[in-house]
C-alpha cells in the first residue's frame, strides 16, 4: 500500500517577532550567562528562520514587540504558573489548529464527513477537552471518528504523529485520515 500526503495546511499567530529580536528575549528566557549572548545570537541566526509567530507578542504603544507573559509576573520570578500557561493554550491553540486544518481538507478534496481518524500533535501544553475536539467541532467531523493525541514531545513529536497516522491508514485500508500539527508555542517559526 502507498501512502500520500493529499493536503496541507499551516496556520500562524497574527503577530511575528524577528528572528534577531527573538534571539534578544530568549537571552533573558534562557538566563544566559554574561558573555554567552552573541553565541545565542548565533544559534539563532543558524536556524535561517527569519521570523517566528506568537500569540504572546503583544504591541504596547512605542514598543515594537513585547511578550506579555514574560518576563514573570510574580513577585518571586518565577512566572506564571503552569495552570495560567495551560489557559492561554487552550484558549488559542484550538483556533489555530482548526484553522489549519481547515485549509488541508480544502486543498485535499476530501470531504470532512469522509475522515475517519484524526491525529493532533502538539509539543506545546496540554488541555482537556484538546484541539482535536476544537477540530471535529469546527469541520463537522463524525462523532465516532478515531481520535489521537501526540504530545509533549518537543518538535519531534510531529513524526511520531506522522508515524501513527501512516499505522491507521495501514491498518484500515479505508481510513481517510487527517492531521493537525500544532507547532511549539510561544514563539513557532513562521518563515523558515
């Protein structure tokens, strides 16, 4: 049996931050020594991503960009706590992963009633209900379709997910399947 990629879709935070502006914060998230900043630079120019989206990114008046959830908010330094961090991908992770899927089945020419399995993959957060159920709400998927969650396994985690999707459709030679692959969050290249 062949297996073939039919559709793809992406979707991205509405506000980019630069790669070189990026690399600036990830000093202070990173807690990199004196000294080490221009090699973090450099890590990050290696990449030859030029921009990365963020649903944290705010746009404070006279500021060019700013991360709303950083640097932390508690007296103590240590941020927000993991509950806060998991609200705010619940509330925007679903969005971006029905929006993305959205655009695979439109440029696949299968039908959303036509899918029988769906696997999401995110290296981000966790919520309960996932962004699965955002997505079979959101195309009208059957209730009954099989439903497949890969998470907190960094980028990585996005073969993995590629791997169980290639077992359903193996498995059932009349699965129609689909996939949805939220990227790491806060900041998710968007111009590699």
């Amino acid at each position: 049996m062949s297996l073939a990629i039919l559709g793809i879709g992406s979707a991205t935070p509405a506000r980019e931050i630069s790669q070189a502006a990026a690399a600036d914060l990830a000093v202070g998230f990173a807690n990199a020594a004196p000294g080490h900043e221009r090699t973090l630079a450099a890590i990050y120019r290696q990449t030859r991503i030029r921009a990365r989206g963020s649903v944290l990114l705010e746009d404070p008046a006279g500021k060019p960009f700013a991360q709303s959830f950083f640097p932390p908010a508690d007296a103590a330094g240590g941020g927000p706590s993991t509950s806060a961090r998991m609200a705010r991908y619940a509330a925007e992770a679903g969005p971006l992963a029905l929006a993305a899927a959205r655009k695979a089945l439109a440029g696949c020419g299968v039908e959303a009633t036509a899918v029988t399995h769906l696997v999401t993959c995110s290296c981000t957060g966790f919520a309960n209900p996932g962004v699965d159920l955002d997505i079979v709400r959101g195309l009208g998927l059957a209730a009954d379709v099989s439903r497949t969650h890969v998470g907190f396994m960094g980028c990585h985690g996005a073969f993995n997910a590629l791997r169980v999707a290639e077992a359903f459709a193996t498995a059932h030679a009349s699965a129609s399947w689909a996939s949805a692959t939220t990227t790491r969050w806060p900041a998710a290249p968007s111009g590699a």
